[in-house]
C-alpha cells in the first residue's frame, strides 16, 4: 500500500467533508487540487513529496481561479437581494414620526423597531417616506 496515495486521497475527502459542513464554495476547489494529486501519485509512482505538495498548490490555485472566472459569472442573481440588509428593505416605506424631526434628526416606529431619522424639521405623526438609508439613520421626507 503506498500511503501517500492514501494520504491525498484522505486530504480530499477531508476538504469535501469540512466544504459540505461549512459550505462556502472555498474547500470544494482545493479539494479537487487534492483529488487531481492523488489521481497523479496513484497513475505515476515515485514524484518526490516536494513536487506533490507543489502540484497540490497549483492545482488547488488553478481550481479556485476557474471557479472565480467562470462559476461566479453563471451564478443565479438572487431572489431576495435585501434579505439580511433590514434598513434597505424600509425604502419607500410611509410611517408616521414617533418623535419630532429637530435638528435634522427625529424617531420612527416600524415593525416594533425603532429607528432615527434625518429630515427637514416635521412634528410628531407627521407622515414620511423613508427614501434613503446612511448607515443604521433613514433619510426621511415629508409625504404631501
């Protein structure tokens, strides 16, 4: 038995298993730099460990290079776009002010969150439109 056969062939399915438990699209490709290696050393016997480790890395380069040219580009836009960016997804949103706009910065009540406000100067329940987000800060305007 020639372990460095078994070594690159556990090496693999060791990077396959730790990409479907934390999966990121990272260990999948340096996985299959692993898989190419031991596919080498079990056809052609005798490549000195250094020039394995060598083939390892760039086979493991060469793969992560492929996915970023050309599995990115074909990747699927996403159906929720917003869906971790909670401010953004409040754009075009029509709320009344929970607290006076003074000084430019005020106080809203949306889905049991509050959040500040900057605006022109507006009183209580006035009506806004949230129209924009500048960090965790919506920019608001007065709806007519």
């Amino acid at each position: 038995m020639r372990w460095e056969v078994v070594g690159w062939g556990a090496l693999a399915l060791l990077l396959f298993a730790a990409e479907a438990l934390a999966p990121g699209a990272f260990m999948l490709w340096i996985g299959i730099g692993a898989a190419a290696v031991f596919v080498l050393v079990a056809v052609f016997s005798g490549i000195p460990l250094l020039w394995q480790v060598v083939a390892f890395v760039v086979l493991s380069v060469v793969s992560i290079q492929c996915y970023r040219r050309w599995g990115k580009a074909r990747a699927r836009p996403s159906d929720a776009p917003l869906l971790n960016r909670r401010a953004e997804q409040l754009v075009g949103r029509v709320v009344p002010l929970q607290q006076g706009i003074i000084g430019g910065q005020g106080r809203v009540s949306i889905d049991d969150a509050y959040w500040q406000v900057s605006g022109p100067e507006l009183q209580a329940g006035s009506l806004v439109r949230v129209m924009a987000v500048q960090g965790s800060t919506l920019v608001v305007e007065a709806v007519a």
